[in-house]
C-alpha cells in the first residue's frame, strides 16, 4: 500500500511520540531515588525530624571539701543532670578556693574574696605547669576540667564510682587514658565524690523538657567574721552555691546551698579545729533554724534547707534578671521577699544572698 507524503509524515511522528514515552517510562522506572508522593520534614542533612518528645530529668549538687590549711577553704561543687535511667546527661563542676592571710605578729586577718576557678580562667595560672602523666600537655584548669565533665556525662552512678586513680606526683590523677589523652592529668578524687554526692541528692529536683538547657553553677564568698581567744583565732567563711538549669532563657529547675565554715587555728599557725565540713542542706535539722526565724510574723518558722528549697521552686519560670531584680523589705535587720506565695510557702528568712548567687549560675550557664 502506498502512504501519500500527509500520511508518511503523520505516520513518522507517532512514532516518535511512542518512543518518547516509552524512553520516559523506562528511566523513571529505574530511577531509584525518585520521591514519592509522600512528603517528610527533614532537618538540613536530609533526615526526619520527628516532634521532640518531652523527657523527664533529675538536677542534683554536691560538694566535697578539701583540708583546711593556714585557713584555706577548698570546695569543689558537682552538678549533674541525670535522664530517666539515672545516666548523666549533663555535669558541671566548679571549685572555690578562698582564704584568710594571718598575720599574728600584727594580729591582722585578711580575707580573699576570690573568683571560683571556672570563673578565673586563664587568670588561675594553671596552664605549662602540671604534667601529672608527662605527656607534655599541661591545659590551665577549666580546660582539664571540661575534658573531665565530658568525660562523666554518659555514665551512671555505680560508672563514677568505679573510676580508678593512681598515685602520680603526690596526685590522685585518673588511670584512664582516655580521660588523660583529652588532657586531664589533675586530681580528681574531690570531683568524683562531689559527683557521686549529686547523684545521691536526697533533695534533688526533677523537671520536664523536649528542648535544649544549659546548666549552671553560681557561687559567691564572704568574710563572715573573726573571732579571737587565748589560743589563737576562728576565722569563719560564707560561700552561697546554687545551680540552675535554663530552657529559653527561663529557669526550669533550680536548687541552693550555703557552706559556713569556722577554722580555728593557734597562734602558731596551725589549725586545730576545721569545722563541719557539712553544707546547710546536708546538716538538715542539725543547722538549727528550725523554730527560730519567723520574720514575717506569721508562725511559720522552718529549718533553713525547707526555706530554701521554697525558694528553689518559687524561681522555677523567671528569668535570671527576674530573679536578681525581686523586691525584698527590711524586717528583723533581714531582707525578706515581699512576694506572698514566697512567704506562705515558709521562705521569711534573707533572700538577698540567695538572689544574687541564682542570678549568676544563670549567666553561668553553659
């Protein structure tokens, strides 16, 4: 049959048209990472980003003290954050070093108000000059120290009890070469049992979030007095500790401490009595407020760690600019809270103090 020029061409381009769409069906058949209908949210590297889901933690603090020296207070101050499983997730430590000069010849006692070493910073002159392992790294103190919280974060409490040490330069320093290789050749005996007394926090606070926190650690010293006998002097020290943790910028979980150390040492320098080495919190009923302190009249007289736990929760939602700027009145020579739920719910002892060292662990965080 023969095809007129009309029909041949009509003819040629049908063809063309199958084989287009036969070539079409053909690649989209092989092509493996065609998506599908279905559309997913991803985060920027391509994978699903499901709705977070809200988790429960537990923020605990604990301390352990150094020996009392020519009246020298070593504090070292644990904060940890532990998940359901009781696994850390977050840990903090700081440690406070604060000290009075004597001089008995002119009877003169001076207190250094110092900065706590996270504080200091490169300004703490650790850095070139301790190489517990001799490995040549010698990392200032906050450098070892960060090394040593990442280190502790992902282990559980029976993990932190089991870390061993060895005797190197008069220095409890890790075995673990893990923990030195990252740099941390210090002693570390104080920072385990500071952790493992957070974790054991009989007085621990919980909170729930799906978000990111940043954890804090405030702490601020004082002179709290001299006192001089026949046999030498007591020299006494008010360090306020308190540590909080922030979810978009506001507090979500806080908590609060006070250490009050008296040291008596002889007039030859040598201290005879070192104190309770127990906070405010852990001495419980044993500080003695109990009773006692009724500021704003109300009959309500609670022992001091009761006291602070109200305020622990009544920052709970502030910011630490809130915190820092609440109103407080002088009553009995004591700056109390004007704020009525804070003063129903037992808190009229001096908040000022407290104010000042939550406010900081707030700008602390990190």
């Amino acid at each position: 049959m023969k095809m007129n020029k009309k029909t041949l061409i009509i003819a040629v381009v049908a063809v063309v048209v199958v084989l287009a769409v036969v070539l079409a069906l053909v690649l989209a058949g092989g092509n493996k990472e065609t998506p599908t209908t279905t559309t997913r949210t991803t985060t920027t590297t391509g994978k699903p980003n499901p709705t977070p889901t809200e988790k429960e933690y537990t923020l605990g603090m604990g301390f352990a003290f150094g020996e009392h020296t020519n009246a020298q207070i070593n504090a070292t101050i644990a904060v940890v954050v532990l998940d359901a499983n009781g696994v850390i997730v977050d840990c903090k430590l700081d440690a406070v070093q604060n000290k009075y000069t004597l001089d008995f010849d002119n009877e003169t006692f001076n207190f250094s108000v110092l900065e706590t070493k996270m504080e200091l910073g490169d300004r703490y002159g650790m850095a070139g000059k301790v190489d517990n392992n001799g490995d040549g790294v010698m990392l200032e103190w906050y450098d070892q120290v960060y090394a040593l919280e990442s280190y502790l974060e992902g282990k559980t409490l029976a993990q932190v009890q089991a870390i061993e040490t060895q005797l190197v330069n008069n220095h409890y320093i890790a075995k673990d070469e893990a923990l030195l290789e990252a740099g941390c050749t210090i002693q570390i005996t104080d920072f385990i049992a500071a952790v493992v007394k957070a974790c054991n926090d009989d007085q621990s606070v919980k909170f729930s979030t799906s978000k990111e926190f940043t954890v804090g650690i405030g702490a601020n010293s004082a002179d709290n007095g001299t006192a001089y006998n026949d046999n030498g002097v007591t020299v006494k020290m008010n360090v306020d500790f308190a540590a909080t943790v922030v979810v978009d910028g506001k507090i979500v979980a806080a908590l609060n401490d006070a250490y009050q150390p008296a040291v008596s040492i002889d007039w030859d320098n040598v201290v005879t009595n070192a104190g309770d080495q127990r906070t405010k919190r852990e001495k419980k009923e044993d500080y003695g407020m109990a009773g006692k302190v009724d500021n704003n009249g109300d009959g309500v007289k609670l022992e001091w760690y009761l006291q602070s736990a109200a305020f622990s929760a009544h920052v709970v939602g502030m910011t630490g600019a809130e915190v820092a700027a609440m109103e407080t009145e002088l009553v009995n020579d004591h700056y109390i809270s004007t704020d009525a739920d804070l003063l129903n719910a037992g808190c009229s002892m001096q908040i000022t103090g407290l104010m000042a060292v939550v406010a900081e662990s707030v700008t602390n965080g990190r």
